[in-house]
C-alpha cells in the first residue's frame, strides 16, 4: 500500500507504518459469518438487551481488472456470526445501549 494512502485508514493505528514499516498491526479477531470468514469489528447492545456484531469480510465472488476487491461492512444479529476457535475477543470493542464503547477486558 503506498504510504499516502495510510491517512486514509480511519480507526486504526497504521500511521505507526510510515516509520516503521516492520510494525505489527493487531487485526480484529475472526468469526464465521455467512459461510465466510470475517473480522468482526465491533459489538453493540441494542436498547432490547439484543447483541448486534459488525463483521467485515472480502467478498467471495469474482473480482476483475475493472472491479478490484473490496471489503463489506454489515450489522447483523449477534446469533448470525459463530466464534472461530483460537482467536481471542476480549478486545473487541463493546457498545451498550445507553453507554459509552468499551473493550471486554
């Protein structure tokens, strides 16, 4: 990726890549969602009580010259993303309804 482009990463701790491009950047764990394996990105809690994941996963389907990959974000009910085994979620941001965000551990 040219480094111009590391601006434009919102979220993220990348600008550390610009001087030191042998940084490690933590990646979000992974769950299953769809058939797919996604990074989930964020839970919250709707003023239900119910549990909504943000997953973000590279789309399956062909890619070609003219369309280049892209990654898809969505929010989906908690119940339709499964927890791949080995990967740690305490650090997975959390928003409950009514709360400021917060990391599980």
């Amino acid at each position: 990726m040219p480094y111009d482009d590391v601006g434009e990463l919102a979220g993220r701790p990348y600008e550390q890549l610009v001087e030191r491009p042998e940084a490690v950047v933590p990646l979000p764990p992974l769950v299953r969602y769809r058939d797919q394996v996604a990074l989930v990105c964020g839970w919250r809690q709707a003023s239900d009580r119910s549990w909504w994941a943000q997953p973000t996963w590279l789309p399956e389907e062909e890619q070609d010259a003219v369309r280049p990959p892209y990654l898809r974000q969505r929010q989906v009910a908690g119940g339709q993303v499964d927890p791949v085994a080995g990967q740690d979620y305490r650090r997975v941001p959390r928003l409950r309804s009514g709360s400021v965000l917060t990391n599980s551990s």
